[in-house]
C-alpha cells in the first residue's frame, strides 16, 4: 500500500502531481457502461450482482488510470437493506414509499448485512483485480441525506419534506438518523474488512439546512459514524464530503473526525487553502466547466492545481461528473492534471 498515492496524500503528505479521480466516474457517460447497466436490467441489479458491480467499477480504471477506484453502488442501498421499497425510473432518480412518524420504528436491520452481501462480495473482488498502486474507496451516504430520501419518497429541490419532519417531529427524526448511522458505520466498517482503502461519507444535501439543524442532523450523525469507523479501523482514512456546506465548512473536520473534506465547487479558493492547512482536501473543479471542455476546463484545471496544488490535495470534481460530459474531456482533464509542473 505504500505507493498508493492517495494515501500518502491522506497522511498529509504533498503531491504533485495530485492523485486524481472523479465522483460518479463509473457511470452513464461510459458507452461501456450503458451497455453492461442494459445487460443487468435494472439499476438495484446492477448493484447487487457483483459481475456487473465489480465490471463498472474496473471500466473507467481501464479507460482513465484514475489514481482511485470508488465502489459502484448506491447510497440508498440502506434504507433498502432497512426494509424499505425502492426503485429506480428512468429519468426520475430513485423512488420510495415515503417514510411517516410511525414508520421510522418499523425499521429492521436484522437482515443488513445479509442484504449488503453481494456489495461487500464486489468489495472483495475489486481489490485483487485493481492494480496495486490504484487506492479503493468505499462509501455510504450520510444520515441526513439519506433521510431526505426516505422521508420525501424521491428526491426533492430543497428537501423540503424532511426539514419539515425534522421540525414537527424531533424525537422521530433523531431516531431514524441514529438508525441510518448505526447501520452505516456497520456497513462501511465491512467494506473495509473486504478491502476498502478509504471511504467517503456522501451528505450532498448538507447546504440546505441552517446552522442549528447543521450541527443536529449533518455534523452529530457523521461523527458518530466515523467514531464507531475509528473504534474498529483506526488508521483507515475517511473523506466527509458535506455538498453545499459554505461557511459551515469551516469546523466540519474537527466536529466530525473525518481525515480530508471534499469541496464542492462554490467554495472559494481562499476558503479552500484555509481548510487545508488543517488537513487534506479533495476537489473541487466545477462539473460543468468538464462538460464545456476548451477554455473553461483548462482555466479551472489550473485554478486548483496554482491554489491547492502545494498542499495535500486530491483532485477531483467538485461533484459527481454529468452523464452527458464527452469521454476525451475527462481525457484532456486527467492528461492535464498528470502533465502538470509546479
């Protein structure tokens, strides 16, 4: 594991050039991957069978040499794991029943880990085909995101739904976010058992809440998460990802235990050489400067690497990549990116 560059990043280490990878690398843009996501039938097939799992996750390895490989599967492979309906339609997102009051105590996690098996299957089998200098990651949504989903059935605007529930019914609600934590620390805590490197905890919904319910529904679930992650793998690093968060990024490492943040593309790049001087950072090119290429990518590409270049960064995206991105921008990115001098 020594030469796997990200970690040593991980560790505080500098270097350049930056390991670099993308959020939803392994995904719709891929003409490899729409034709293995056809052969599966459905997307919760798709994630659940470790042959195509494991297939997605290596193909834009093959393509890109990315310095990391993330799991392909879903954050809402909990609340399913929990019990609850779900189902992917096809330009829409995901689909649940939505979650009330009295369903939160419903909620059976005896059969977790049972339902979880074939994503720590893929796990296992990922990291002994994966070269050895390419860093695994695993990962989990965070409560307060997953929540949303539950809560309001499908995505929403500005999760409205669960802000709501989250006000009217307090006690409900911490119960369900201890829940989807507890099982999420169990979960990412396997998958590191199975050969994860690192893992990220996803909460692309951190920017619509307000300060108060900030530290209540995003900052006190996490760190509980990556507690009872530390109990078991101590020395596994754990990358918090709060989407959104602005000035409430400022403490969210020391408040959560994560080892790096990952920025989003809004924050600032004073802020950001702020926040890496406590640590590692991971970000934050803007998707949509991707998806233009030309002039856009190249400026923002340099950007990063002349602010947050001489510090511990992992370069990626400031979000997921859009399906629509055509595949020689990534190339262009990564060719940027690997070629370039400090």
């Amino acid at each position: 594991m020594a030469d796997r560059k990200l970690l040593e990043v991980m560790k505080g280490q500098n270097a350049f050039p930056p390991p670099v990878w993308m959020m939803r690398q392994a995904g719709r843009y891929l003409p490899e991957y729409r034709e293995m996501r056809k052969r599966a039938g459905s997307f919760l097939d798709l994630c659940y069978n470790p042959d195509f799992a494991v297939e997605v996750t290596l193909q834009p390895i093959r393509r890109f040499g990315f310095d990391a490989a993330i799991l392909f599967s879903d954050i809402l492979v909990i609340p399913h794991a929990l019990g609850r309906d779900l189902r992917f339609e096809e330009g829409v997102g995901p689909l649940m029943t939505p979650l009330d009051e009295n369903d939160v105590s419903t909620l059976d996690s005896s059969h977790l880990h049972h339902r979880l098996s074939p994503v720590y299957e893929t796990v296992r089998r990922v990291r002994k085909e994966l070269p050895s200098e390419t860093t695994l990651i695993g990962f989990c949504g965070a409560p307060w995101t997953v929540a949303t989903y539950m809560i309001a059935g499908r995505g929403t605007p500005d999760q409205a739904p669960a802000r709501l529930f989250g006000y009217k019914s307090p006690e409900a609600f911490a119960q369900l976010l201890d829940v989807i934590a507890s099982c999420s620390a169990d979960y990412l805590i396997r998958q590191i058992d199975a050969g994860a490197d690192v893992v990220q905890i996803f909460d692309s919904w951190a920017g619509v809440l307000d300060e108060v319910s900030f530290e209540r529904w995003c900052v006190r679930p996490v760190a509980e998460i990556v507690k009872r992650v530390r109990k078991k793998h101590p020395h596994v690093p754990i990358i918090g990802f709060p989407k959104g968060a602005g000035s409430l990024y400022a403490d969210y490492r020391e408040r959560t235990g994560v080892t790096a943040l990952g920025l989003d593309w809004t924050v600032p790049m004073e802020a950001a050489q702020i926040l890496q001087k406590a640590g590692p950072v991971q970000g934050n090119l803007d998707p949509m400067r991707l998806l233009a290429g030309g002039r856009a990518l190249e400026e923002g590409v340099d950007a990063i690497l002349a602010g947050l270049g001489g510090g511990p960064l992992i370069f990626n995206l400031g979000h997921g990549i859009t399906p629509q991105t055509p595949i020689e921008h990534v190339e262009r990115m990564v060719k940027k990116v690997r070629e370039a001098r400090q």
